[in-house]
C-alpha cells in the first residue's frame, strides 16, 4: 500500500477490533448514553474501525516519511490493537539527524491531523445522526489521547526519541549509533 508493503495478521487485527469493540459499547453504556442498541453497535463498530484506521496511518505516517528521505521501509504491521512500522532509523540518523526526527514526527502530525479533521466534521455529522457526530467526537477525542500519549518524552516513544535527537542537534554532540538495529514502532488504538 502506497509503495510500502502492509502485513496484516487477520486474527489480531480482527481481535484488536472486537476488543475496540466491546470497550467502546461498555463505556458508552456506563456513560448513560441514550442510544438503542443498533446505535450503540454501529458506533462502537465504526469507532473502532477507525481507531484501528487512525493507528495504521499514524504508521504509514512514519513510513512515508522514511521513503521521502530515501530511507529504507520493511513493512508496516497491523496487529492487535493498531500496529508498527519497521524502518532502519539508525540508518536514517546516520544520514542526518534531521532527517531522522522527520520520519519520528511524521506519525504524531499524522495523529494530529486526524483529531483535528474528526473533530471539524464532528458537528456536522451530528446533524445528519447523532451516532455518526458520537463516533466522529470520540475518534477525534482517541486521535487526540493517541497524540498525547506518543508524545511524552519518554525512551521508544516519539516524544522520547524527538527529544533525543533534537538535543543532539542542537548540542552538536558526534551521532552515537547502534548499527543493525531496526527499531519497532508500535502505537495502540
Ligand atoms: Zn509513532
């Protein structure tokens, strides 16, 4: 898919989803909402696709971003609760340490995007349903939680690995690489 190739393990994706799934229609029961429920099906089912959507393109984010900077792409894996994207990072650091923050935001901007977009078409999708608005404000609001949580500034994350890299830049400290080692990115949804 868009020049990057895409594993997809059937029964975690599929798991991931149910699991979405039945959370979503939980937390909307417990909250009180006050759809039938078909509504509170067709909105934890089409939540959940999207959070599991949202997932693989924070991903595809990183791996598009790695080909556009001439890095080299395995795959993007989509499993169990969203997915990862392997993508020699090391290589891309050795190159440029720019280059490598790049790749390492272009997930989160991806999440930002999408929270910003779900959360534009949130209110007028509740004039045409009330169970579209719901979903589109929740993914909106799980897009907006999934960019949150990427970004803390802690080890694998991206917020950890930006930090890194930017304060190497612009402490000009030598790149101190671990050659070989590809780095998994996995974001849950
Ligand atoms: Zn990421």
């Amino acid at each position: 898919m868009l020049g990057v190739p895409l594993r997809v393990h059937p029964l975690g994706a599929l798991g991931g989803l149910g699991a979405n799934c039945l959370l979503l229609a939980l937390a909307a029961r417990l909250a009180g909402g006050r759809l039938d429920p078909v509504g509170l099906a067709l909105v934890a089912l089409g939540t959940a696709a999207l959070l599991q959507l949202s997932a693989l393109a924070h991903e595809y984010g990183h791996a598009l971003a790695a080909c556009a900077t001439g890095q080299r792409v395995e795959s993007v894996v989509f499993v169990l609760f969203g997915g990862y994207a392997w993508i020699d990072l090391d290589a891309a650091e050795r190159a440029s340490r720019l280059r490598a923050a790049a790749i390492v935001a272009a997930g989160p901007a991806v999440s930002l995007v999408l929270a910003l977009s779900f959360w534009a078409v949130a209110a007028p999708a509740t004039s045409a349903s009330a169970e579209a608005g719901l979903v589109c404000g929740i993914a909106a609001g799980m897009n907006g939680l999934l960019l949150g949580m990427n970004m803390l500034p802690l080890g694998p994350l991206d917020g950890g690995r930006l930090r890194r890299l930017v304060a190497g830049w612009l402490s000009g400290t030598p790149n101190r690489i671990r050659t070989g080692d590809l780095h998994l990115e996995r974001v849950a949804s």
